[in-house]
C-alpha cells in the first residue's frame, strides 16, 4: 500500500510540474485542465490508498482497544480531515 499511494504521489508531482511548463509555455488551456485532472486523479488515488490503510489499522485498534476516548479521538480526526475537503 505504501509503494503505490507514493508512486502516485510521485506521478502527481511529475504531472504537475508538467501543468508548470505548460502554463509558462502558453500551451492551450483545455491541454492544461487535462493535465490537472491527471494530478488530482493520481492524488485521490493516494488518498484512498491511505484512508483505507488507516482505516484497517488505526482506526480498527482504536475500536478493538474497546476506550471510548481512543474511538472519539480517531473519529473525531476523520471528521476533521473531511471537512477540510
């Protein structure tokens, strides 16, 4: 999980640096939306790698450690991260 959500990290940087050169070369603007969508795609990917990963581990050992405090707190994370978005 962890090499695929940085490989798509990675090929999101790529891609944006690519948006970069496009925009200072005047390149036409749907070419350059295109290449932004690419980068968020990459990027979602990652995010969902992670959530799920966090999700079958954090998450899951706050619910078994069976303290309602530890099940607040990672809710509570997941709240916050979400309604940043």
């Amino acid at each position: 999980m962890k090499q695929k959500a940085n490989l798509s990290v990675k090929k999101g940087i790529s891609h944006l640096k690519r948006v970069s050169q496009m925009i200072d070369s005047d390149v036409y603007c749907i070419d350059i939306l295109q290449q932004i969508q690419a980068v968020q795609g990459y990027l979602n990917s990652a995010k969902k790698l992670l959530l799920e990963n966090h999700l079958r581990h954090c998450y899951k050992s706050a619910l078994e450690s069976r303290l309602p405090a530890e099940e607040e707190r990672v809710l509570k994370e997941l709240v916050k991260i979400f309604s940043k978005a």
